[in-house]
C-alpha cells in the first residue's frame, strides 16, 4: 500500500459511503484547504503534492471504526518515508458524524482518542509524555507521537471549518525535522500570521511544544484556563 503512490486515498470504511461519495469528499476536502486563503502553508503543501492518505469511516464511535482506524494509522506509519523530509499527514473523515456545536465535538474526539488508546497494543512513545496536563504531552498510536488536530464544520476558527468531521494525525517526528531544519519557527510564524489575517486573531490555545499541553489545542476551541482534559492513560 502507498509504494509507488503519491497517495492511497478515501478508503472505503462501510457500505453506506460509496465510492463516488467517497471522491466527492476529498475533492471537497482539498479544496477547502488549497482554495481561498487557508493559513496553513504545510496542509496547503500537503494537499498540493498528495502526500496525505485519507480514509473514510462510518461513525467515530463504533468499535469497528477505532479496530479499523488503528489498523490504518499502524499502516500510515509503515509507509511514511522517516529518513526523509517528506511531511505526511493522515487525515480520518467522518462524513456520518456531525456536531451542532464545539463542546459536542470535543467530547466525540477526546472519546474516540480514548478508545484508541485503550485498544492500542503498543507502549507510549517514550519521547513525550503521556499526561495530558504535561506541557511535553502528544498523543501515541503504536509507538509513535503525534499532534493531532480536530476539525469540522461548526467550528468558531476558520481554519478548522473542514466540510466534514474529520481527524488529522501528524507525527510529533516531523515537527522535529522542521526544528533541526532551522524553519520550524519560520513556518509557524507564518501560519499564525495567515491566520490572523484570516479570523483577525490568532487563535489563543496555540503554544509551541513545552510551553503548555497541546491537548489544549487538538479540538480548536478556546478551552477554559481550568479546562481539564478528559484523556486518561491506562496505566495509570
């Protein structure tokens, strides 16, 4: 899977989504990212070369869709190319989940990051933490960290006003060799500049890694100072 591809996408995940169903997703999904003024000059470079791998699913809340999803993102991992600069992300849509609001949101994504976790087979990456209140925490599937982002379609930030729910798994790893490139600090300047002329702010969740937990940021909304975020690791 992926050899010789730029990108293995829209895997159809249930009967009830079809392929045309699945196509017109992410011809919808790529142009919410690509056209207009988008602030994300990484997914818009994603998305222009295909080095994303996009799968569909029936509902984020099923235990066939967290078996499945698991299964994916271990596979996602096997065919990232680690020992090049290439930056791949792995994009989760739920086209069958939808939320009225961001609270209801939230809830859905820290519940289905939950389950992944409790199914995951794997130890947590031991170069991040796994407390959620830790400035040095990431999410880990199978081994590895990543930076997740939530998006959908009730969303307050235009950035993440995605057509569909949908969840982007970026390895931590990635963001690493942007920092040992010397333009991790250059991009993210960028971004939150693109931003701010986007929505007029930047949005105020955002801090660099170990400056404060990025579960804070994963769904988009401005939590609370005394926000507690609901993740437990199971071997606590």
């Amino acid at each position: 899977m992926y050899k010789g591809q730029t990108v293995k996408s829209m895997m159809m995940r249930t009967s009830t989504i079809s392929t045309t169903d699945h196509k017109n997703i992410e011809t919808k999904f790529s142009a919410f990212v690509q056209e207009g003024a988008h602030p994300c000059i990484m997914a818009k470079s994603v998305f222009k070369m295909k080095n994303y791998d996009m799968h569909t699913y029936g509902d984020m809340h099923t235990p066939e869709c967290i078996t499945t999803l698991l299964d994916d993102i271990k596979t996602y991992i096997s065919n990232v190319k680690h020992d090049t600069m290439e930056f791949r992300s792995f994009i989760a849509v739920f086209p069958n989940n939808y939320f009225s609001d961001e609270v209801g949101f939230e809830n859905a994504l820290w519940k289905t990051l939950q389950s992944l976790h409790d199914a995951d087979p794997s130890e947590w990456d031991s170069t991040v933490s796994h407390n959620p209140d830790d400035a040095e925490f990431s999410f880990s599937l199978h081994g590895k960290a990543f930076y997740v982002i939530g998006m959908h379609p009730a969303s307050s930030r235009m950035a993440r006003q995605a057509p569909f729910t949908a969840l982007t798994f970026n390895l931590h790893s990635q963001f690493e060799k942007l920092r040992s490139m010397g333009t991790y600090e250059k991009v993210r300047d960028m971004i939150r500049q693109n931003d701010k002329n986007l929505q007029g702010s930047i949005n105020p969740v955002l801090k660099d890694f170990g400056d404060d937990s990025e579960s804070r940021q994963y769904s988009g909304r401005n939590v609370e100072d005394a926000w507690k975020c609901p993740f437990h690791h199971k071997h606590n």
